[in-house]
C-alpha cells in the first residue's frame, strides 16, 4: 500500500495536513474484554480505515469540500501484548501500546507525527482501562495467589483519515519558490517597507515575499489567501505560480492523488 503523498508533487504534498479521528464500534460485540489465559493482557485492535480527500481552497471561507472518499475501507488487523499488564494503574502502558498500533496502521497512508491527533490512544486507553476496571469489580475483585488478573481485550474501531490540501499553504510555498527564483531581481527597499502591510507591524527576518518582491508575515499572508490570490499591496495575481508549481489550476484538488 503505497502513501498517496508519493503520488503528489512534493510542493503538493508539502501543503496537505492529514487529519485522523477514531471512534469505538457503539455494538456491544466491539469491545468485548475476558480473562486470559496467558501470561500477559492481550488486545486486539480491528477495523476500518476510512480513507477521503478535501480541498480546503483559496476563496473557499476555510471550509473544506469532499474532493473523493475511497470506495472500500482498508482493513487493520493488530494485536499486541501489555506486558506491564493491565488495571487501573496501567493507563500510560495501555495508551503507549495503543499509539504504536495506530502509528502502524497510519504508516502506509505517508502521516507523519505532526498529524496525528494524540487524544485518540488517550480515549482508547482509557475506555480500555474503565472496562478492566468494571470487571474487576463485578468479578472476584482481583488477584489470585499476588498474580493481577490478566484480560483478553478486543477493540472493534473506525479510524477515519483525511487527507486536506490546503491551497492557501501551497500557494504560499508556491509564491516562496517563485520569488526565489527573482532575487537578482528585486527591487531596492523603499519608504514604508519596514512595516508588514497586513498587520502595519515590524517585519522580521522570516517574511514570505511574494514574486512582486512585497513582502509580509507569514501568518498574515495565510489567512488573505484563504480569501483571494493576489497580492495585497499590488493585486499582483499569483494564482499563476501555484499552477505551475503544483500542475494543477487554482480551485482544484492535485491531480494524480487518487483514482487510476
Ligand atoms: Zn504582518
Ligand atoms: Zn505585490
């Protein structure tokens, strides 16, 4: 299963955030917990990873649009031993074991750890350490002969990934590349230059300049293109640099990412 990010250009690829949200099967049978046998708790982790794409484009009010959703889930499979065993006081075990099953089933789809969404493995762990709890106390209440109990644990979930391309993102990155591309080029300061135009604050040594040579704070050129591609000083239009750093028109989601 290859990263659909290979598939992009890299500037492309550069500006899509990735988004995972989880959620337990709400069926009683999707999270069922008995007394191993074993030496160790053991949990199993299962289900669908639903897969879908979003442009979050330029003009678009940062509301992002379903570009395309794969038609099959893929399915994972895992699991794992806590060999730190499994109660109350395991919570961190638990959830620490929960992350390396998601970072595995997020590997194939190209996330990196920026993207991931941490609070997942935090509920999972916890719902999983909440039932052990319950079971203790309905069943014998605990240990045999000082061994803790130990739990077969199984976890029926949807983990759901969504891949957004930003367009105001790639289009700043689009604009960097180009305007590196003129510096021999660029004009002298003028008067007035030492402020960013969109916040009328001291500029600093990280701007983005656009191919026009004007140059603003990065986070408050990012919000103006979420609203239009041009230049807030000149109207210089840049939509013209985005297509031909990502080939793909402005308004539209990176060609080649999905489908055949
Ligand atoms: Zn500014
Ligand atoms: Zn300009």
């Amino acid at each position: 299963m290859a990263s659909p990010l290979s598939r992009m250009l890299p500037l492309a690829a550069a500006a899509m955030e990735c988004r995972l949200s989880g959620r337990l099967g709400t069926e009683p049978r999707d999270m069922s917990l008995s007394p191993s046998k074993g030496y160790y708790s053991r949990v199993r982790l299962h289900g669908d990873l639903v897969v879908s794409y979003w442009l979050r484009a330029v003009g678009g009010a940062v509301r992002p649009t379903l570009q395309h959703e794969e038609a099959a889930p893929r399915r994972f499979d895992h699991k794992f031993p806590l060999l730190n065993g499994l109660n109350a006081d395991h919570h961190s075990a638990c959830c620490d074991a929960i992350r390396e099953v998601l970072l595995r089933a997020r590997t194939p789809l190209g996330l990196d750890a920026g993207s991931w969404d941490d609070s997942l493995a935090d509920h999972l762990a916890t719902l999983t350490v909440d039932a052990v709890r319950r079971e203790r106390v309905a069943g014998d209440g605990g240990e045999h002969r000082g061994v803790p109990p130990r739990f077969d644990v199984d976890l029926a979930l949807t983990i759901v990934a969504e891949f957004v391309y930003s367009e105001p993102k790639a289009l700043l990155l689009a604009c960097d590349k180009a305007a590196a591309a003129t510096t021999t080029r660029a004009p002298p300061c003028r008067a007035g230059d030492a402020e960013c135009r969109v916040c009328v604050e001291a500029k600093e040594d990280t701007m983005a300049r656009l191919p026009c040579s004007h140059s603003f704070h990065r986070g408050c050129i990012l919000p103006w293109f979420d609203k239009v591609a041009t230049c807030p000083m000149c109207g210089h239009d840049v939509a013209k640099y985005l297509a031909a750093a990502t080939n793909t028109p402005i308004g539209k989601f990176p060609a080649a990412l999905f489908g055949p």
